[in-house]
C-alpha cells in the first residue's frame, strides 16, 4: 500500500501518460496490479473495457481507498481471565478524524472474546466487498492460562485488530462506534442488518451454478487457489494436530523407557560402571522424553493453530468472493429483465391504440429494473474495486504469515534439537568409562588411554563443531532482539513523557 | 580382501599340516616375530625375550613352544634357575598379552594390519629358504623324540599352570576343550606337538583376520570385537588352550529373496561361508561355500546345537514374527542381520564352531531340517533338558543366579517393550512427516520458501528414518540377551538332579553370558549414543542452513 510513486517503474508503452496524473498528492498511489491490469485490459479487451474500472470510476466508488484523514488504532493492552475460552481484552483506541465519536481516545475498553466475535461477524455481513478477517480461536495449544498462551493471543489478536483498523472501509462501519463507545459490554445494535445475500440452501444451490463470466481475470483466479488453500490448510491443521498427539505418546513411552532404564540400573549390580551408565541414560531419556513434550505443544501452537486460522480466513474470503458472484448473477438477472421490459415497452409503442395505463406501468416498471441495474452494476462495480485492493493485501498478508511461522517453527526446532545434542554429548563419557577399553570411541585409535578424546561438547562458544558455517540462527535472534531492546530504551530515554512504565525502566537503567 | 588371500596362501605354503619340522621351526619365530610387528611399542618385549630364547631354541626348542612347565620334571637339576626364568618369561607373556589383547581388540587401521602381514610372511619366507639348512635337520632330529613327553606332560601340568589365574571357567573350558566337547566330534587327537604349533600360529592369524573382518564388516558387527574378551587374563588362557582344530571362517548372510507360491512363501537367505583355516579337521577343504538357507532351518539349527551341547548358550535366531508383515524391507533386513549375528557368534564359540551339525549347515546345500524325523523338542529349552524332567527349586548359588536372572530378564523385557513402543511412535511420526509434506507442496502462497520448508521436511525424514533403523542394533541386543536369560532360567530351573559336570557348565557359562552382556550393551548403547548425537547435528545443519539460505 505504501509505494511511492517513483517506486513503480512503468514500462509499459501503449500506456497512457494520464494514468497518475489525477492523483492526489497526499494519498498512496494505486496499487500497481491494478493500474497495470486496468491497462492490460484496456489495451486488449477493447469489449470489456466499458465494465473495467478505469482510474477516475475507482476514486468515485473507493473514495475510501484515496484518502489518508481518516484512522483508528486499537493496542491491546492485556488479556485479562475470564471463562475459559472467553477471555477479556483491554483495548485503547486512538480516533482519528472519523466523524461520530464523541473522543479521540478510548482507554481500558474492556471487551469479551465473545463480544469481539459478534462484531467480527457483523462486519463480515455487513462489508460485502471487503475480505473480512477472522479472529483467531480463544484457545491456543499452549497450556492453558500460561505465559505462552497468553503471548500468543496479544499477538494474534493485536494482528487481527491492526488488520481490522488498516481496511478504510471497515473502520468507517458505524456499528465501530458503538463498538468502541458501548459503556457496558456490548452487543451488536445494527442486529437487523441481515445478510443480504442468499443464505442456508438457497446459496447452496446457487453456488452449483456455473460462475457468471467474471471479466477480473485476477478475482476469478483468485477463487480456486482461496478454496485450495482453504481446504489445505484444513488438512494441515489436522495432521499437525495428528502429529502432536503422536509426539506426546511418544514422549509418554520416552518417560516409560527412562523409567525402565532405571529399574535396570537397580538390577545392575555386579558391574558399578554399567550401573552408572544405566542411571545416566535414564536421565538423559527422561530429559529428552520432557524436550519431546515441549516440542510437540510447540509444534501444534505454532504450526497446528495458524493452519486452523488461516483457514478460517480462507474460508471467509472465500465467501466474499462467492457473494460476489451471487450478486453478478442478480446482475445477469436484472439485465435480462431490463431487455425483456424494454421489448414490452417498445411492443406497446408500436401499436396502434395507446392505452395511457398500460404504458405508464410499462414505463414504470421499465425505470425501475433499469435502476436496479444500475446500482447492482455500481454494487459490483465497487465491490471488484475493492477486493482488488484486498486481494492484494491477503496475498501480502499471507505470504507474510508463512514466513513467520515458518522461521519461529524452524527456530523452535533447532533449540529443541541443539537441547537434545548438549544432553546427550554430556553422558558420552559415561558411557565409555564403563570398563578400560573405551568402547567404541577407540575405532581405529592404537594406543589411546585417553578417555577423555572427542568428548568435549560440540557447540561450543566458537561455533558448531562439525561444520565451517558460522552462522547460528538462535544467536542472530538473540541479537535483534537485544538490538530492539536497545532501541527501545533509547526511544524511552529519548521520550518526553515519562509514564510509570517509563520512570521504573529509567531508574533501573544506571545512567552515569 | 586381497590382503587376505595373501596371508592364507602364504600360511598355506608355509605350514603343511603334517609337517612337524616346519611348523616347528616357524613357531619360534613367530612367538616373537608375529607380535613383535603388531606395534613398534611391542618390539622391546620381543627383542628382550630373544636372547633368553634362541640359543635355547636349537638345544631345547620344545620345552619354550610349550609350557615352561616342562623343564621342572625335564632337568630337575636346573630346577630354580628354570623356576626364576620361567617365572620371569610367564610375567613377559602375560604382559605382552595383555598388550596384544588391548591392541587387537582396538581394531587396528587396516593399513596397520597389512603392515603386519607383510612382515610376518616376509618371515616365513625367510624361513622357507632355510629349510635345507642344517639347523632343520637339528630340530627335526630334536622333535622326533618330543611327542610322548610333551603330551605327558601337557596332561599333566597345564591344570595347575591355569589354577595361577584363579579363573574356574578357564578350567573348565580347558578340560572341556581336551576331553567333553570334542569327544565325539573331535576325531582322532592329534600330536599335542603339532597341536600346540598351529594353534599359536592360529592365533596370529586369528587377530589379524578379526582385524580384517572389522575393519571390512558392517558397522553392527563391532560389538563382537570386545564381546570375546572380557579380562585380559581370561583370553591368555583362552586363546593358549583354545582348540587346535578350530575353525576360523568368515561368514555373511545375505541376498534374502522371497520364493513360493502363496501357500508357502517364505524368504531365503543366502549364507555364504569362507574358510580361513584350511587344516581344520572339522571344516571341508574349500575356499568358499555358498548355502541358500530360511528362517525355520536357523531354528533347526538351534535346537540341533542345544541337543549336541547341553547346557551351553547357544547364540539364538530372532525371534519368531507375525505372519503380517513379514515380507515387511526393514524386518528382513533387521532379520537378515540377526541370523548374521547368531552365525557368526556361533563360529567363535569354541564348543561350538566345530558342531558337525553347524559345519554341515554352512557346507551342505541338502539337509534334512525337518523337525519330526529329527525328533527335536518342541521346548525352547534343550533337547537335554527334557530327559531330566525334575523342576524342582534351585538351592544355594543358582538360587541366587535364578533370581538374578529373572529380574534382569523382566526388566529387559520391559525396558525393549517401552523402546519398541518409542519406535512405532517413531514410524507414525515419520509417515504423517511424509502426508504434511504432499500437502505443504499442494500450497500455493511464498513458492519458494515452502520448496525449500518442504526440502528440510524430507531431509528430516531421512534422518528421523535412519534414527529408527539405527535402534534396530539395541533392540537386537535387548532381544538375544533376552532369549538367552530365559534359556538360562530353563536350565537351572531344571539343574537340580543333574550331575556336577553340567552345573559347572552352567555356572560357567551364566558366568561368561555377564562378561559378555555387560560389553555387548555397552557398545550397542554407545552405538545408540552416537547415532543420536549424528542426528542430531544432522538435523541441527539441515534448519540452521534452511534459515541461512532463506535469510529468516
């Protein structure tokens, strides 16, 4: 959304040099798909380009899109306990230039997880042309009420609210000033706004239609890959989930094996070393079945969970987009009418004897399906406009997610298994010192009394042992995250406004 | 292999079997020639034992190639300063011994072991061309009149000799090795003279060719590098009084191919067998033998083995497996190198390397393994067992023993029970590894990063695979130490109303079964250890490059 304007390099050459002419200084300019599919189709679809959206119809029907006034900033502040599964958020929003609201800021909203997904559903019917993002669950597969779980909901739920406030649409929605202003709890006052769309069977049967012609090449290959991924997604969630349960056996039978490695170490008792050996392994194994336990929540939490919520979004996207087919179709529907009431029109003037009443309702009618036309045409007009632009933005969004999640499993998952490497690296000399020879480590070794040889912990301070690479993934986040630290306190230090948080970390810093 | 080809043709050459002289003279220089080379530290030892032993070697060569013992009743005059002597070279002996022992059972480079070949055929060389000399004619002249002593005197002397290591088992082993085992398979005895020369020749042979087999053989084979030996001493006296006759062979058991039709499908498995030791009265003269074998004739194999040992462990066959499955790549694999495992155990157990039965399953592609005509209890426990039917208490030290046995049975039993269960874990994992990866790649957001999350995931299956094959080898050793215990629970269970020679078995090998267990666990742990760690790191570099090359 943020490019500048020397940033998108045109090359087209039949494009038209009026194309950014009309902008407005103050405002982000044109999604560059869009102004290069606009020109694309333009150019090549000379029969379409009367329903194509060109520039100038954009700015009419998204005045939304064109305009930087208007914001509003949600910081979650806490997650406070309440039922399970139905959490409190503390919300602080900051108002700017949207009419209706009677403050600019609003601290210490306190909203139920309940209540935020009432209005998350409200705006999914309401804001037909926009892909409207759902909330992700409540409940996380971290154990519940920990720290873990916690971190994570702030994180999913401030990215949902930031996703929320970011659409210009949707934050012009009234019912999110009753949101936000409600005293008391909240539910949704706008209730009456019922889906305007087919629901239940009716969509049902409808959506085994053939899709209308669709002359968004970009929308109407939006759709399968959406219904893919949603579908996918689904299965991911499901063999994570799968996986997760059989990582927890696992580590369940890890702990029985520790378990029985130590009963064996009882038994042990005509050769000391053995017994020590049994007992040290029995150790590690139990250390690695706890590390198996961790991993297997982690793998879930990270992965299993945003599978489950990426396609509870697909899903929703999907809707929208079926719903703009389902109006395309009332489009196609009302065209047919508008010709059909046209040729009665014209029959009626054709013939000999006019009769007043007959015309006049002729008229009427004709008028009123052309008008109907008309703001379904509109409707979709704008509609297209929009998802073009949300398109864009759940691509970005999506891609994005995959990246995070992908990098913080992957982190994950080097700790757990550098955890187990350092556990077992410690008891090899154990092992070895069960009887004088040494046992296997000796390989091809003649004279070697020492013990001691190859045992020293692989990871050391220098850097992995086994490898040349330097490049160690847990450090490099280590360091940014002490750099944001860093940063942080020279933005606290640099602040003029010393709230409480702020004094406690200034005194805790010694400044001399 | 070339390496030893060479160092058995060359024995072959050097040492015709019915050749006294020869084999004679050759033993001189390779008690101290054969150890010297092993390693340069060795050298001292054997220069420092040579100026007491080749001016003696022309006048008195038998009474150094045997047990010093001899002298005492030989020159009775000379009886201290043979006593302080011999009492002097037994220390060096069993020092060097111990030293050989460390070295050998170290597994030495193979460029090490071919160093040693050289030299020692170079010796033998050297000998060869001597043959004419007169020195030859000395010793011949010499060795015609030994043999009657010197077997007196072996049966005479060597029991109190052995007593020196305060080891009962040895004992028995000796007496049994003389008298019991070979008796009915042994054949004619031969001259204890020649005997004892091939056996210390042998014996070179023997660690070098363990050295071979080592260095060549797969990585499951190690542990029957330090299982043989337990204590130093204990080899000493194994390896001076081992069987002269004993086979020395290199077995491998492979190509497993199903044959049948639906009815009778079943895998065989190739055995192929090379002979290292030509001279072996118990082993065909042949280079190579290749027998086509299944899984019930290594069972018949096993019973067979029991009935002509009693009371000794006999190395078992894998356990029996369900019918499903058991076309299963892995279980095959995992079975084939069990049954590779008991062959070759069984080869370097003394009582049983020369068994008529083993020697004829190795060699002949035609026996009858068929269980009825061979009237084999259907028991696990020994065809012997059944004739004494008593299962009575056992009393005083098996008592003891018993209880022992059983608690380290069951919590084996446990202990490969709860791994077995970490395993099918394991393979869950891996398989639903397997179903995310056919999903992530059906994902059509960030291409190229799921590629490569996709390419870590299947790196990551092979490692996870690999990590699960590579705990076979524990399981394997938790199974036969098993099998074993519960053999070892049947027979003193049914000691009482046996007569004293096989309780002294019996606790002689339940004995020899704790040496041997404590080593093979441990190394199949260290194994476990350090495949772990392997996998670890593995999988450690195949993130950490992920991360790196993607730029997380």
């Amino acid at each position: 959304m943020d490019y500048p304007d020397d940033d998108y390099e045109n090359n087209n050459p039949f494009a038209e040099p009026t194309n950014n002419i009309n902008q407005p200084t103050d405002q982000p300019v044109l999604q560059p798909s869009i102004i290069e599919h606009q020109q694309r189709e333009e150019i090549n679809n000379q029969d379409d380009s009367d329903q194509l959206l060109n520039q100038i119809d954009l700015k009419k029907l998204l005045p939304e899109r064109f305009t930087n006034k208007y914001s509003l900033t949600v910081k979650l502040v806490e997650i406070e306990k309440n039922k399970p599964g139905n959490p409190i958020l503390k919300l602080d929003f900051e108002v700017k230039n949207l009419p209706r609201y009677r403050q600019n800021k609003y601290k210490d909203v306190r909203r139920t997880y309940n209540e935020v997904v009432k209005f998350n559903k409200y705006l999914t019917i309401s804001n037909l042309e926009c892909f409207v993002p759902v909330i992700p669950s409540s409940t996380t597969s971290y154990p519940a009420n920990g720290e873990d779980e916690k971190k994570q909901l702030k994180n999913l739920f401030q990215e949902w609210f930031n996703r929320i406030t970011s659409n210009p649409i949707l934050i012009r929605d009234e019912e999110f000033v009753y949101f936000i202003e409600n005293d008391f709890g909240y539910s949704v006052i706008n209730s009456n706004k019922k889906q305007s769309v087919a629901s239940g069977l009716m969509r049902k049967t409808l959506k085994q239609f053939a899709i209308p012609y669709d002359p968004y090449q970009e929308l109407a290959s939006f759709r399968p890959i959406i219904k893919d991924s949603y579908l996918n997604c689904q299965k991911l969630h499901k063999l994570y989930d799968k996986s997760s349960k059989i990582e927890k056996q696992l580590s369940i039978h890890t702990y029985d094996m520790s378990n029985k490695l130590n009963v064996l170490a009882d038994f042990e008792t005509t050769h000391p070393g053995m017994k020590n050996m049994w007992e040290k392994l029995s150790k590690i194994v139990s250390l690695q079945s706890d590390l198996l336990l961790i991993d297997s929540i982690n793998e879930n939490a990270i992965l299993g969970d945003s599978f489950q919520n990426l396609s509870n979004d697909f899903y929703e996207v999907k809707e929208a987009l079926t719903n703009r087919y389902l109006i395309m179709r009332e489009l196609v529907q009302a065209e047919s009418q508008t010709k059909s009431k046209q040729i009665q029109a014209n029959k009626i003037k054709n013939k000999s004897s006019l009769d007043p009443i007959k015309v006049d309702e002729a008229l009427r009618s004709l008028e009123y399906v052309q008008k109907v036309q008309e703001s379904l045409t509109l409707q979709i007009q704008r509609i297209s406009g929009e998802m073009l632009f949300e398109r864009k933005e759940v691509i970005d969004f999506t891609e994005d997610k995959f990246k995070k999640l992908i990098k913080n499993y992957v982190l994950h998952k080097v700790e757990h298994h550098r955890k187990i490497l350092k556990h077992f690296e410690s008891i090899r000399l154990d092992v070895r010192s069960v009887d004088s020879k040494g046992g296997l480590s000796r390989l091809n070794r003649d004279n070697l009394t020492n013990l001691k040889h190859n045992v020293i912990q692989s990871q050391s301070s220098k850097g992995d042992s086994w490898t040349s690479r330097t490049f160690r993934s847990l450090e490099k986040e280590e360091k940014a995250k002490e750099e944001e630290k860093k940063e942080h306190k020279i933005n606290a230090l640099q602040s003029t406004s010393v709230d409480a948080k702020n004094a406690a970390s200034l005194l805790g810093v010694a400044t001399f | 292999m070339d390496s030893d080809d060479l160092g058995t043709s060359v024995w072959d050459d050097a040492l015709p079997k019915d050749d006294e002289s020869k084999s004679h003279s050759n033993l001189n220089t390779f008690q101290s020639s054969s150890i010297g080379p092993l390693t340069s530290q060795f050298s001292n030892y054997s220069i420092n034992d040579d100026p007491f032993r080749n001016p003696l070697d022309y006048n008195k060569s038998e009474e150094y190639d045997d047990e010093e013992e001899q002298e005492e009743e030989q020159a009775p005059v000379s009886g201290t300063y043979d006593a302080l002597r011999e009492q002097e070279i037994e220390l060096r002996k069993e020092h060097k011994q111990q030293l050989i022992n460390n070295l050998t059972h170290s597994e030495d480079s193979r460029d090490q072991f071919e160093k040693d070949i050289s030299k020692v055929s170079s010796d033998t060389l050297f000998q060869d061309s001597n043959k004419n000399s007169p020195i030859k004619i000395d010793l011949n002249s010499q060795s015609v009149t030994s043999p009657t002593r010197n077997s007196i005197n072996i049966n005479k002397f060597k029991p109190p000799r052995l007593r020196k290591y305060n080891s009962k088992t040895n004992v028995k082993h000796l007496n049994n090795s003389n008298t019991d085992i070979l008796g009915p398979l042994g054949g004619e005895i031969k001259n204890e003279d020649e005997v004892e020369d091939e056996e210390d020749v042998k014996l070179k042979l023997n660690h070098a060719e363990s050295i071979v087999q080592e260095a060549n053989g797969p990585l499951y084979q190690i542990k029957n590098v330090s299982t043989p030996v337990h204590s130093p001493k204990k080899l000493k006296v194994e390896e001076e009084d081992s069987d002269p006759n004993s086979n020395k062979l290199e077995i491998s058991v492979g190509e497993p191919m199903k044959v049948g039709d639906i009815t009778n499908a079943h895998i065989v498995y190739k055995i192929k067998t090379r002979n290292k030791n030509k001279e072996s009265n118990f082993f065909p003269d042949i280079d190579e033998v290749e027998v086509t074998r299944r899984y019930k004739d290594f069972r018949w194999l096993y019973k067979k083995l029991q009935t002509n040992n009693p009371a000794r462990i006999i190395p078992p066959p894998p356990s029996k497996q369900t019918y499903i499955g058991r076309f299963n790549e892995s279980f095959i694999e995992n079975r084939k190198i069990a049954l590779e495992r008991m062959l070759i155990k069984i080869s370097k157990k003394k009582h049983l390397q020369n068994d008529a039965d083993f020697v004829r399953f190795l060699t002949q592609e035609e026996i009858n393994t068929n269980m009825e005509n061979e009237i084999i209890n259907e028991k696990t426990a020994s065809g012997f067992l059944s004739i004494f039917q008593s299962k009575e208490e056992p009393t005083g030290i098996f008592k003891e023993k018993k209880i022992y046995i059983t608690q380290l049975e069951q919590s084996l039993k446990e202990l490969l029970r709860a791994i077995d269960q970490t395993i099918v874990q394991k393979n869950l994992i891996s398989s639903n590894l397997n179903e995310i990866v056919t999903v992530l790649s059906e994902i059509s957001f960030n291409e190229k990063l799921i590629t490569g999350f996709i390419t870590t995931q299947e790196q990551i299956i092979d490692v996870f695979n690999r990590e699960i094959l590579q705990s076979q080898n524990l399981i394997m050793v938790l199974n036969e130490n098993i099998q074993i215990l519960e053999f070892l629970k049947d027979l003193i269970d049914s000691k009482n109303g046996i007569d004293e020679d096989y309780s002294k078995i019996i606790k002689e090998e339940i004995d020899e079964f704790d040496l041997e267990r404590i080593a093979e666990f441990r190394n199949a742990v260290e194994l476990w250890l350090e495949n772990t760690i392997e996998s670890q790191k593995e999988a450690i570099e195949i993130y950490e490059t992920f991360i790196e090359r993607n730029d997380l």
